[in-house]
C-alpha cells in the first residue's frame, strides 16, 4: 500500500525523527538490520528464479557470491547443486547457517559456508558457475569491482559462466522517493523508503518496522545508501577485465520504477 510522499526533507529522515532517541539506526546487514532483511527476502522473485534457471541449463557447483542468509543458495541447494556461500557478514552468515539447520542432510551436505570479501578471495578452485546479485555489486567501489572481476576470472573453470545483475532505475517521471508497506515472512509489516532521484549516482534505502509498540521501546531503523551503476559502464567494465557478455536478459516489465537485467558473462577468449 503506497505512503504519502512529500517534497523536501526525506519521508525515511522525518519517520525516523518522529521515533526520538525511540530510533535504533542500523545497517541493513549488520546484527540489527540482518534479521529484518532476511525476514522480507524471497525465494521465489524473478531474480532468483532467472538466476536458478540459467544454472540448471548446465551442470556443475555454484559460487555465490554476497551470499546473504542464502536467498540464492538455498534455492540452489535445492535443485541439487553444490554450492559455496561466501559473505563478509557474520551476521547475515549467522542466519544462512540458522536456515541451512532447518534444511534436509542432504542440502546441508552440499553447501560450503565461507566468510569473505567478495573482492578479494582465494578458495584454491575453480566453478562453472559464480553468481553475484543485484545490489551486491553497487557496495564496491571502483577499485573493489577492479579485484572482484579478478578473483572471479581466477575461480571460474573453463567454459564457466559469471551470472550477474544489474539494477537501474527505470522509471525517470517517478517521484524522488517512494515508501511502501511491505509484509515479512513472519508477518510483521514494514515501512519500506527508497530515495532514488533520477540520475543521482546512489539511492538511500531505509527499513523499519511500521507498527512498532506504542512505549519507550527501541525501533530498529535500516537505512543504507547504496551506489548506482549503470548497464553500459558496467559492461565496459566487464569487457576490460577480461570477461565478455554472451547474453543479456531483462528481469523487469517495461515502465517499472526498477530495471534489472541478469548478465551472463564468460572469460575472453
């Protein structure tokens, strides 16, 4: 259901102003802000989906990169694959390995759970498939992609594919911000804001819950800006660390306010 929006101060720093010393700030994935991300992460979205899809098109383990509390992986899992989870967050990895506990032997057999950096990371081999997700990349900056793409060509078996997302912003008539009400897997319903004003090169994203009890009590408040990186720099990036799109699918319908396209990517012959 769509919140009011305003012009000039943010809806997301007003709401969080409203709540007084009330408002606990956090990231989205540190220990405060991992449990609300993964209480509203789904398995079943056409990013996922599409990326699941384009593995099961050839055989092979699974890299997944920014692993999270496993919104790829566990579906991976799944459908029969081995796969190695890495993530830089204990926190998030704290709840992938909560998740896995939940899974059948087998699942858990199959998975390698790995803390580290996505830009700098050595597991001695190699995978026909390494898959990074939409936002994932936009949390490094220019010289942290430059390392990315080199460990990735460094892991990646022969004939191996790199499956990437992109997010842009669609929709350039839309307002600045928008705020929603979204309804986790446990039920609770948040304020979700984004402010992403057309052509900016970051969006800011803040998450809180939008009942929270009527006392004294903290609220936990999400907030983070992400950068933006465009389709075309992000291939020129692509094509000058040595990897080459073979295929570029578009994961959103025309006129959204989010544009995400899967980019499949395989080492320059």
């Amino acid at each position: 259901m769509p919140l009011t929006t305003v012009q000039g101060t943010t809806l997301a720093a007003r709401r969080t102003a409203e709540l007084g010393s009330r408002a606990r700030i956090c990231g989205l994935y540190d220990a405060l802000g991992a449990p609300l991300y993964q209480d509203l992460a789904t398995y079943d979205d056409p990013e996922t989906r599409a990326l699941v899809a384009a593995v099961r098109a050839t055989p092979g383990s699974v890299l997944d990169l920014a692993a999270g509390a496993g919104r790829f992986t566990l579906p991976l899992l799944a459908a029969g694959r081995e796969v190695t989870a890495l993530d830089l967050s204990t926190d998030m990895l704290a709840l992938l390995r909560t998740e896995l506990a939940k899974a059948p032997t087998s699942m858990q057999a199959r998975c390698t759970v790995v803390q580290g950096d996505m830009a700098h990371f050595a597991l001695g081999r190699s995978f026909p498939h390494i898959l990074l997700g939409t936002t994932s990349l936009s949390l490094l900056d220019d010289r942290g992609r430059t390392h990315l793409y080199r460990s990735v060509l460094a892991h990646l078996a022969e004939g191996g594919q790199f499956l990437l997302t992109v997010l842009e912003r669609g929709e350039f008539d839309g307002p600045a911000e928008t705020a929603v009400r979204v309804t986790g897997a446990g039920g609770t319903v948040y304020e979700l804001y984004e402010d992403w004003p057309a052509g900016a090169d970051s969006r800011t994203v803040t998450l809180l819950p939008a009942d929270p009890p009527q006392d004294d009590s903290p609220v936990t408040v999400c907030t983070d800006r992400v950068a933006v990186l465009d389709l075309p720099r992000l291939e020129e990036e692509l094509a000058e660390s040595g990897l080459t799109v073979t295929s570029r699918q578009p994961l959103s319908p025309p006129g959204e306010r989010h544009r995400v396209t899967l980019l499949t990517t395989e080492a320059s012959r």
